[in-house]
C-alpha cells in the first residue's frame, strides 16, 4: 500500500464544530496527521470523507 498523503487543500480555516472547511478534518486530527502512522492516517481519510459527504448530501424529500 502505498503512503497516505494529506488531505490538505489549503483552504485552512475551522468551523464552530473545529472542522476544517477546507479538508474536513477535525483541529485534533490536523495537529496529530504528522506523528499518526498510515492506519492512522487512512482512518483520519475516511472521517474527514464521511464529513464532506454529510455536510454536501441533500435530504431526501
């Protein structure tokens, strides 16, 4: 497997919940992506999807 990089877009700015805007991680997770290892990271990956698609779904009628 190969190394997992940051999802980092450069749009760094937090919410009120400390979610980025930008990539959707949380203040805690950004602080912590440089000493996790690649589990870790790909975990942190998958949450930060999981924000980006809630915070973009339309509810259903």
């Amino acid at each position: 497997m190969s190394a997992v990089t940051s999802p980092c877009v450069n749009i760094c700015a937090l919410d009120e919940q400390d979610i980025c805007v930008g990539c959707y991680r949380s203040a805690a997770e950004i602080t912590a992506w440089t000493s996790l290892g690649e589990e870790g990271k790909r975990e942190v990956v998958r949450r930060a999807e999981k924000r980006y698609r809630e915070a973009w779904s339309t509810p259903s009628s």
